[in-house]
C-alpha cells in the first residue's frame, strides 16, 4: 500500500508533484500530436498529388489510337 502524507504541507507537495507531472505529459502529448498532424497533412498531400497522376495517366492510356493504315498498304 502507499504511503500518505500525513500533513497538510506534505499532501499539498504531493498534489503539486502530480500536477506538475500531469502538466509535463500534456505538454508533451500535445506536441507529438502537432507532429502527427504535420505527417498527416503532408501525406494527404502526397496521396492527392499521386491520385491525380494516376488518374491522368489512366486516362492517357484509354484514349484510342489514331486509325491509320499498315504501312505495307
């Protein structure tokens, strides 16, 4: 079992520890979260830019070729 504080300048050291803990974290979560979305938003970009050339090279090859006569004819 853990320990408790027994005083009330010890409880009040106690919560200030956690806080300051817990505020660390969030600091830090939020930052990796920042990043993620960076990565995010440029890998949506590269995924637009990759489906755009797709799709124009897909239509490229769809396009029929000119009817032209053999050239033993």
């Amino acid at each position: 079992m853990t320990e408790e504080p027994t005083s009330d300048p010890d409880r009040i050291t106690k919560l200030e520890e956690i806080v300051a803990y817990q505020t660390k974290t969030i600091e830090e979560l939020s930052e990796q979260l920042a990043e993620q979305w960076t990565v995010l938003d440029q890998t949506r970009l590269k995924l637009d830019r990759l489906t755009e050339r797709f799709l124009s090279l897909e239509e490229a090859s769809l396009e029929a070729p000119a009817i032209t006569k053999p050239p033993h004819y």
